[in-house]
C-alpha cells in the first residue's frame, strides 16, 4: 500500500469514529498537541478513577510491587 493510500484509509477510517475520547488521544499520539506545552487534560471519569487511586493509596489501600507480582503469578497459574 502507498504512503496516499495509508492516509487516504487513515482519513476514511478517523471519519468514521465518534469517540471524542478516541479521537483526542489519536491526536495526541499524532504530534498535533504539542503547542499546548504537552498538558494532558483529563475527563471527569478519569479525574475520578485518580482520587479515588489517591484515596486508597493514602488508606495503605495498595500492594507492593512484590505483593502485586505474587498475586500475578498465581493469577497465572489457574
């Protein structure tokens, strides 16, 4: 396939997406924000999914990165 027809199909296929969140984050990874000083803004559910991570974190709420590999690997053994 040509280097046209990749961005003929890229273009066609990004037409096609309704996610907002989608689509923010393909132009992110495109480059195209780097003029906004390379701020991430978050949605609400993600600014939730942080608080609530910081909340627990703050509890002693969280595993270890040894504690969490143990649970991995018996994970992986089922």
């Amino acid at each position: 396939m040509t280097t046209t027809e990749l961005k003929n199909r890229l273009i066609s296929e990004i037409n096609s997406i309704n996610n907002e969140m989608l689509l923010e984050e393909m132009l992110r990874l495109a480059g195209a924000r780097e003029e906004e000083g390379g701020i991430y803004h978050l949605s609400d559910l993600q600014l939730k999914a942080v608080e609530e991570a910081q909340a627990q974190f703050k509890k002693g709420d969280y595993l270890t990165e040894s504690e969490a590999n143990n649970e991995i690997d018996e994970w992986l053994d089922k």
